[in-house]
C-alpha cells in the first residue's frame, strides 16, 4: 500500500450525485453549531444595538477567515488518514500532543459553562419558575446522556435539527424586524469602523474562530471519511476532498447567515431606540415589548439551540480528541472515555454553581481563556500543514501560507488584547 503522505489529491473524479452532496453535510455543520454559542449571540447583538448595519462586513470576513482556518484540516486528514491531534503526537511526539490536548481540555471546560449557562438563560428566559443552576444540571445531563449513548449518527443528526432550529429562528426574527434593505446594503458593507472599535471586530473574529475548531473538525473528517465502518470510507481521494470542501462552505456560510441574522434584528429594533444589550438573554427580554412575546420565545429557541448543540459536543469531542493524543483506540465506551464525558459534564457544572451569579463575566471569561489560546493551536496547525516531510505534494502552497500568516497575526492581536482586558489596561 502506498504512502499517502506521498499522494498529491488528485483533481479528476468520478460524477456525484445530489444525494452525494447532501450526505456530505456533517462535520462542518456540527462545527457551526459549536461555533455558534452565547458569546457570538452577545457580541453579534452587541454590533447591532451599537452600530446598526454597519458591522455585517465584520461578520463576512471573519466567516472567511474560519474557512481558511478550518482547510487545512480537511487537507491533513485526507491525505494521511490522521486527524490534527494524531498529526501533532506522530510528529513532536506525546511530550507536546497531551500539553496540546489539556490546553484545549482546560479552555473547553470554561467554554463549556458558558455554553450551558446561555442555554440555562434561554430556558429560563422561556419557563422562569426553574432557576439558571438548575436549568444547567438539567442541560448538561441531557447532552451527557445522549452522548453516552453513543450513537454518532443520533449526535449528528440531532445537531443538523439543532442547527435548522437556530437558523429558522434567528433569520425569522430578522424579517420580522422589517429591517431596511436599502440600509443594510449601502451600510452593512461600506466597510466602517464605528468609533474605530477595533476590539469589537476582534471579538467577532474571536467567536466565529474558536480555538478547537480545526482539530475538532479533523476528527470528525477523520471518523467520517477515513474510518472502515463508514460507506464514505470507500470514495476515491479526489470525491472526498470535493465533499468535505462544499461541507465546509456550507458550514462557513450557516454560520455567516445566522450571526448575520442577529445583527439585523438587532440593528433594526435596538439600535434606533438606543437599547443596549448585555447578554444572549437580554436580547430576547428587549424584543419582547418591541415585536411581542413571539419574538423573545424565537430568539430564545435559537439561543437555547446554538448553546446546547455546542455544550453537547464538546462532550463527545474531548474523549475522542484524548485517544487520539495518546494512539489509544477510539472506543467511546472506554473506561478513560467516559471519564473524560463526565470530566466535561461536571467541571462546567461547579463552574456554574460557584460563579453562576455572574453568567455574563463568566461568558467573557471563557472567551478570554480561548482568545490567549488561539495563537497556538493556530501556530501548530499551520506548521503541519506547511511541513513537506509529512504532506508531501499536499502541503500548504505559497499563497496559502500568505493567507494564513495573515490569520496568524490577527490571533496573536486577538491574544494580545485578551490579556490587556484581563490586566485592566483597556
């Protein structure tokens, strides 16, 4: 059998199907909806009630910005049938892939309270009688036990209904918000810097580029497309590449549409009443008066779906991430898999408990710990993909390393302004 570390992916390909594409939604589309959680909800609302439509160019760029930042998975896995992490243990060894993995287990765990604490938010803001500690247990262990369960294709499947549901109800109460056409057109790109808020900017970079993003979109290419239990197992090299690229775009673009959606609803109900928003939950109470109760339970919905989808597969993502940071099977069911679900049920949950009554601090919190980290994994994931020895002809070219070096310096600015505001100097 050849190397296919050796093996350039090969343009030409047999014809595909609709259906072929359909199936290929999947690992992009979970990467969405993690992607999109209570922080991204708050900033997004935050750019609108502040500035109207004047920042959804912001939200273009860094949608692709995320797309570059997620290629070179796609490229690393199919070509050597091993995932990002596997890539980072077989090239620099366990010494640096499990300091690797705990960095991203530690800011995942911190994420992973405001994931739930938004969703708790959304749930509470919809039935108000069950407090927002309470509403986390019941949260964390509903994603805990679908994910014990095991069933990848239930996950997926759910997380796709997750997705629509965030969608439908986002860009529903953006039309319902009978925005301007005209004003998101001659605004929304004329590529303004409001009050050269530059820190909001990064910020929307920083929600839409979450740090684990490329190597958990790695894994779940490398169980769907380099596993022997997968029909997708069996596609030519060029029929795999084609799939996980317009699976990417798709999720690149949902992500686009739905942030997006936020900043006109806000934009076109807060914004001219000079309402400012707080929190994920405070943009449903302001739609409330504004557009009725209808509203806020929509927003609600699409909040408790962007919180949940994202807390319950970062469940099911660290254990597969901790086998593959030590060449261990990937059986879900073992004993030090399932110490790991419970390790990222549990910790959110104290989180919550000890720091609850502070949600929005602890939200911003959990995007500070991520922003420090961005810097690093993107540094990791551009060394491999550059590295030649391991990729051969699949290797970033030039260009590619262009566009990423960009993206590299605009992580380290998003690190360098995390630890400014943790220090109190801006």
């Amino acid at each position: 059998m050849s190397n296919p570390n050796k093996e350039a992916l090969d343009t030409q390909s047999g014809k595909m199907t609709f259906w072929d594409y359909m199936r290929a939604i999947g690992p992009a589309i979970i990467i969405s909806a993690v992607v999109v959680g209570p922080g991204s909800v708050t900033t997004a609302s935050t750019m609108g009630a502040s500035y109207s439509y004047r920042m959804l160019w912001v939200v273009v760029l860094a949608s692709i910005a995320a797309f570059f930042y997620q290629l070179p998975a796609v490229r690393i896995t199919l070509s050597t049938g091993n995932s990002i992490m596997e890539s980072v243990r077989l090239q620099y060894g366990q010494k640096v892939s499990l300091p690797f993995y705990f960095c991203l287990l530690f800011g995942t765990c911190v994420f992973q309270a405001g994931n739930f604490l938004g969703a708790a938010m959304a749930m509470n803001y919809l039935i108000p009688g069950i407090s927002l500690v309470v509403w986390t247990i019941i949260l964390v262990a509903m994603g805990f036990i679908l994910v014990w369960i095991g069933k990848f294709d239930l996950l997926e499947n759910f997380t796709k209904v997750l997705v629509f549901v965030m969608v439908a109800s986002f860009l529903f109460t953006a039309v319902a918000s009978s925005p301007s056409i005209s004003a998101i057109a001659s605004e929304g790109f004329s590529f303004q810097i409001p009050d050269g808020n530059w820190f909001l900017i990064l910020a929307m970079v920083a929600t839409t580029m979450v740090p684990d993003i490329p190597v958990s979109l790695s894994a779940l290419h490398k169980k769907k497309y380099c596993s022997e239990e997968t029909s997708e197992g069996g596609l030519s090299m060029a029929n795999k590449y084609k799939l996980a690229h317009i699976d990417l775009v798709v999720g690149c673009t949902i992500t686009a549409i739905i942030t997006c959606s936020i900043i006109v609803c806000s934009a076109a109900n807060l914004f001219p009443k000079g309402l400012t928003v707080s929190s994920a939950s405070d943009m449903a109470a302001q739609l409330t008066p504004i557009l009725g109760k209808y509203a806020g339970i929509l927003f609600s919905l699409g909040l408790w779906a962007a919180a949940f989808s994202s807390g319950m597969f970062r469940i099911q993502l660290m254990p597969m991430l901790y086998n593959q940071a030590t060449g261990q099977e990937e059986d879900m069911k073992a004993s030090r898999s399932r110490f790991f679900m419970i390790l990222t049920s549990a910790v959110p949950i104290l989180i919550v408990v000890l720091f609850g009554k502070a949600p929005t601090s602890l939200i911003v919190t959990a995007q500070a710990i991520n922003g420090i980290l961005l810097p690093f994994i993107c540094g990791v994931v551009w060394k491999i993909s550059s590295d030649k020895k391991y990729l051969g002809e699949n290797a970033n070219k030039p260009w590619f390393n262009g566009v990423f070096g960009i993206i590299f310096i605009v992580t380290v600015l998003l690190a360098v302004r995390t630890f400014l505001s943790l220090l109190k100097i801006i």
